[in-house]
C-alpha cells in the first residue's frame, strides 16, 4: 500500500510539472528614477517582485513552487511596478512611495519567506535608512 502512494505521489508530482506557469519580464516603459545608492536597495530587495527585470531563480520553474512564485510576482507587479513607474499619476507616486516606506518600517516587505532563499535583499539599518530619507525629501524628482 506505501508503495502504491508513493508512486501516485511521484506520478502527481512530474504530472504537475507540464501545468503551464507564465514567467515572464514584460519590457521596462519608464524606470523609477533615484540617486544610485536607492536604486542599489531597490534592485537588492524589490525588484525581484516589483519590476520587470525578476531573475526567475531555478525553484521557479518547479511546481508548485512555481506557481507560488509566479503568483507572488504578479501580485507585486500589480501593486506596485517600479518598471512602469512614469506611468503612475503623481497622487499615486507619492501614495505608492508612502506605503513602501510602512511596509519596509513594519517588517512587511520583503516578504519573510522570500529573504531565506535570497539573504542579499535583507534590509540593513543603513538600507532602511537609505529609503526613509529618500521618501521623506519626495523621492524621485
């Protein structure tokens, strides 16, 4: 009886490998602008959810953990996309830079379950710091 469930688990596993996820990196139509030491932050620990430019690390191209991430990737594409960031009105610029600020200061962003596999984007006192300063003088001009 194991055996028979761990062939079925086996089977269902490749089987959901051929279930279609879209991973792709639409074109950049207006970068974010900001002095080079925010963009290093923000390429370091948000673009990889809130641009075009995701790297797609190789546990993205194995379900169902691709599917988490092809879903966490469009869901912060849509929330906030700093590719197409000159297509934003101004109001939702500022709303936009005002909210990833609370998000950075209460922890929220970046994810938890994200910095495990990617320790590089952890936000360092000095990052954090980098962004509050740069939010608080209006961000980008």
């Amino acid at each position: 009886m194991i055996r028979v469930i761990v062939i079925v688990i086996i089977v269902a596993f490749i089987g959901i490998q051929f279930v279609p996820v879209s991973r792709t990196n639409p074109p950049v139509t207006g970068e974010i602008k900001a002095p080079e030491n925010v963009m290093d932050v923000l390429r370091n620990s948000c673009y990889d959810c809130h641009s075009n430019e995701n790297s797609w690390p190789w546990y993205s191209k194995i379900a169902p953990v691709s599917w988490l991430v092809v879903s966490d990737v469009n869901e912060g594409r849509e929330y906030l996309n700093f590719s197409d960031w000159q297509s934003y009105s101004a109001k939702d610029k500022a709303e936009d830079l005002k909210e990833t600020w609370e998000d950075v200061e209460e922890g929220e962003m970046p994810l938890w379950y994200y910095l495990p596999l990617h320790p590089e984007a952890k936000l360092s006192g000095a990052d954090k710091e980098t962004l509050k300063n740069w939010v608080q003088s209006g961000g980008p001009h």
